[in-house]
C-alpha cells in the first residue's frame, strides 16, 4: 500500500475485484491517519472511498476514523491527507453527513 508502484496495484485490484475494499478497509483502518498522511498511501484510502463497489459500511468506518478527534486537525492540516479528506466529503454516505458537518 505505501510502496510507490504498489499503491496503484492495490487501487487497480479495487477495480477488477471490488470484493477486495472491505478486506483492504479492515486492514488499514486502525493505522487510518497513516496511510492518509502517507503520499502513495492516500491513494489507497482515496481509491476506497471514491470506488463504487465500496461498502457504504467500509466509506463509514474510513470517514468515522478519519473525522475522530485525534486525527481529523492533523488529516485536515497535511498535503496528502487533505486531499483524502476531500474525497471523503465528496463520497460521503449520507449516514455520515450529521458527523461531517459536527467536524
């Protein structure tokens, strides 16, 4: 996922087997901030949130990580991470649009 030729690997397989998004999502939802601050990382927590086959549950645990309070100034404030916070009020489910206008 952070190497710089494998995180499109990982964006393309989204693509060709969107039953991959929740497995992915498991994997990198508790080092969230990370990957979000991380320049070939972000593309990876983009690409889930902006994938149609995405779970509405996986975009909700990936936002809901992402607007908690330790991270979401640090996400906000960071080249990378602004931009996945971007595309995480652009493909926001609408379950989540209360939190995201709390944040």
């Amino acid at each position: 996922i952070l190497h710089p030729s494998g995180n499109y690997l990982v964006s393309k397989c989204f693509e060709l087997c969107p039953s991959l998004i929740d497995t992915a999502t498991a994997i990198i939802i508790g080092e969230v901030r990370m990957y979000a601050l991380h320049k070939h990382g972000s593309s990876v927590v983009e690409a889930i949130l902006v994938n149609k086959g995405s779970s509405v549950q996986s975009k909700m645990d990936l936002i809901g990580a992402l607007l908690a309070p330790p991270n979401r100034v640090v996400v906000a404030t960071h080249d990378s991470g602004n931009f996945v916070l971007q595309k995480a009020i652009e493909n926001c489910p609408d379950e989540l649009l209360w939190e995201l206008q709390e944040a």
